[in-house]
C-alpha cells in the first residue's frame, strides 16, 4: 500500500472513528466519576465502613493490576481491542447494577462491596489496557497527542461535572441509587464502541501461531526495562501513583469526617478542582509546541506535588470554620489534576510513540503492573496509616513523597529526542 492511500485510510478512520470512540470514552468516564464519589459514600454512610475498611475498597478496585495486569496485556495484544472494551463495559454495567438491587432487598454488606469492587477491577484493568493501545489504531501517528489531549479533556469535564453532580444526587437519593448511573454510562460506552471502525488487523491476523502466554508477558516487560525512556516514566509514574493514592484515599475521610463537610460538599470540591484538568488537556497542545516533553513532565509533577499541601493544609485549619478549609481543598484539587493531567497527556504520547503497535498492549500493562499495583498497597497502608496516626499526619507523608516523583525526569529530553519511532515487530 503507498504512503499517500495509507495516510489517507488512517485520516478517515480518525474522522470517522475517533468522534464515537471519544464519546464511548466520555460516557465510560462520567460512569467512573461518579463511582470515585459514590463507591466511598456507601462505605462510609451506608456500611459505617471505618478508615482501614475504606483503605480495603479502593485497594479492591486495584488490586487486579498486580493479579493480572501482565498477562492481561499479552491477552489484549491478541484479542480484538475493541471488543476487550465493549465486553469490559458491559461487565461493569452489570455488576455496579447490583449494588442498588442489593441494597434494595437489605443483602448489602462490606463483603459485597470488595467483591464488586474486584469484579469491576479486573474489567477495568482488560478496558483501560486496551482503551490506551487503540488510540494508535484510529488517528495518524501526527495526531497521537492531540487526540490524547482530547480523550483527556472530556475526562476532565466528566471529572468536574461528574462529582459535583453525584453530590447534589447523593443529597437527594441513597448512594446505591446513584451506583446505577455508573451501569447506564456503562452500558452507553459499550453501545457507541460497536459503532467504531478502526485499522487493527483482524485476531486471525494478530495471531500469529501460538505463541506461549508467558513468551509474551517477557517480552513486554523486558521492551520497557529495556527501554530508557519506559524504564524512567516507569518509576516516576508508579511513585507518583502511589503517593496520590495514600491522599486520595484519605481525601473522602478529611472532607466527611474530619470536617465534617458531608457528601455535597465533597462532590462539588473534586468537582470543581478538577477543572485544572481541563485547563491542562486545553492548553498542553501549545504547551508542548514550545516546550519540550521532558519539561512540561517534570513541571506537571512538580505542581502535582506542591498543590497537595492543601489537603493535610485544609485538615489542620478545620476549626477556623468551613469556608477556608473549602477554598484549600478547591485550589488543591485545581493545582494538582492540572500538574497531573499534564504529566500524563504527555507521557502517554511518548510511550505510544516509542512502542510498536502489535505490543502496544504489553507495554501499557507492563507499565501499570508497576503504576497501579502501587495503588493497592498505597490504599492499604493509607487505611493503617490514617487509623494509627491520624488522618492529617498521613496526609503530610503522601505531600512529601509526591513532592520527589519529578526526579527521574530529569535528564528526559535528551532520552525522548534520541528515540526514534518504534517499527512493528509483528512480521
């Protein structure tokens, strides 16, 4: 096929494609965003969870990266990455649907809720594996970070609205009523997925023979180790997660218990906070046309980091009266998802281009083995931690270590300029 058909094969399936595949995204999101607020709630209002409980659910709904995320992506690799998400949607729906009819029929419990949240886990891990091996399938190679910066936009709106909207919802029904949103945006990502057409070859053709399961794994791993630019965003990725995870995780106690804030006001906090992001996936596109990648990585984090003082900032002024503790939480929550969203636009456009496309998968799972399988951890011990020491005390620790994860940025630009376009391998 000449370049010119090729280019304009891949300009048509990116017009046609990627509008209904970034409206699956969008719907996929506004589902998530509303669990991230609602999940928390039961736990805490409905099950009377405490702060190690809390820490158990949100390291239920990762724990799957350090079960399966390995071999998930050298399943993905094989499987049509399309269909992974339309399945792992619909796997979602179902199981979140079960939270509100449970509750409905007096049967919800804790037990119930991790294992929900483990179910809805493993869908995740098969989805997000995919969803972030396809964008290469549907746009030109020219056009990998601005539709990233677009994927991510809609996430942020979805981070903005999402929240704020759970919370007035959570002030007016029962949070395992609100569970049911997640299942219906579920199951309206899946419906607009089975309208995208992409380039990805057909699994017969991605099959290739059969090679061992375990072949597979090695090689992605050993395609990040042994990249320098994969090996680095590894280990500033993976601390960066761990660390945001120990505050978020505590993020829901702060605001409902320690100030006392309730459910509303959590929701319109993350809500509105997050608008950061927004700003960040608007603006990086003319960021990065005068800065380099390595730069606006390390800026990203940097900001990540110092915004974070807000939370355990916000828990210590509690008794000067709600007002203030908000306004830190707000400017926070900004000032962190703009640095974050930043960083990651920006990451994930580099690994995709340094990649070849048929282990596209391996490498996005062999990254997130390490980025969240830190999670569950940071989760656990963020429940142990906070019911030894105090809420805010944590808090503190999880500012500091966020505060470092710009370090093995350093030195990027030289690594990222030196790289040059991965080849398929697939012969």
């Amino acid at each position: 096929m000449s370049a010119s058909v090729s280019d304009a094969t891949a300009a048509e399936v990116g017009g046609g494609g990627f509008p209904r595949f970034w409206t699956a995204q969008t719907a996929s999101q506004v589902g998530q965003r509303f669990g991230l607020v609602a999940l928390p709630v039961v736990a805490i209002d409905t099950l009377h969870a405490g702060t190690a409980q809390v820490g158990y659910l949100t390291a239920a709904l990762t724990v799957c990266y350090l079960l399966i995320g390995l071999p998930a992506g050298a399943w993905v690799d094989r499987w049509s990455k399309r269909t992974t998400m339309i399945r792992a949607a619909a796997v979602r729906a179902v199981v979140l649907a079960g939270v509100p009819v449970l509750w409905a029929f007096d049967r919800l419990s804790l037990g119930w809720l991790y294992a929900i949240a483990v179910i809805v886990g493993v869908a995740s891990v098969f989805f997000d594996v995919a969803y972030q091996s396809y964008v290469p399938f549907i746009v030109p190679d020219q056009d990998i970070e601005r539709a990233n910066a677009r994927l991510e936009s809609s996430a942020q709106i979805s981070a903005a609205g999402g929240p704020a909207a759970a919370g007035l919802l959570l002030k007016a029904l029962s949070a395992p009523v609100v569970i049911a949103v997640d299942a219906v945006a579920y199951v309206v990502c899946a419906g607009f997925l089975a309208t995208v057409k992409d380039t990805e070859p057909s699994r017969r053709e991605m099959a290739g023979g059969d090679a061992r399961l375990t072949r597979d794994i090695l090689a992605g791993v050993r395609f990040v180790v042994g990249n320098p630019v994969l090996r680095r965003l590894c280990v500033s990725v993976g601390v960066s997660n761990f660390f945001a995870t120990l505050t978020m995780t505590l993020t829901p106690l702060l605001i409902l218990r320690t100030l006392g804030l309730g459910s509303a006001v959590m929701g319109v906090v993350l809500g509105v906070g997050t608008l950061g992001g927004l700003l960040a996936s608007l603006t990086l596109p003319k960021v990065r046309a005068r800065f380099d990648a390595g730069v606006v990585m390390a800026v990203g984090l940097v900001l990540a980091g110092v915004s974070m003082v807000a939370f355990p900032l916000a828990g210590s002024l509690g008794g000067s009266g709600s007002a203030v503790p908000v306004a830190l939480l707000v400017l926070g929550q900004f000032g962190m998802t703009w640095g974050a969203v930043t960083f990651n636009i920006a990451q994930v456009s580099v690994r995709q281009r340094v990649c070849p496309k048929d282990m596209l998968a391996r490498m996005t799972a062999s990254v997130r083995f390490v980025v969240w399988g830190s999670m569950p951890v940071a989760a656990v011990l963020a429940g142990r931690l906070g019911s030894h020491i105090g809420v805010v005390p944590c808090l503190w620790i999880g500012v500091t270590g966020a505060c470092l994860t710009a370090l093995p940025i350093i030195g990027m630009d030289r690594l990222v300029q030196s790289a040059a376009p991965a080849p398929d391998t697939r012969v």
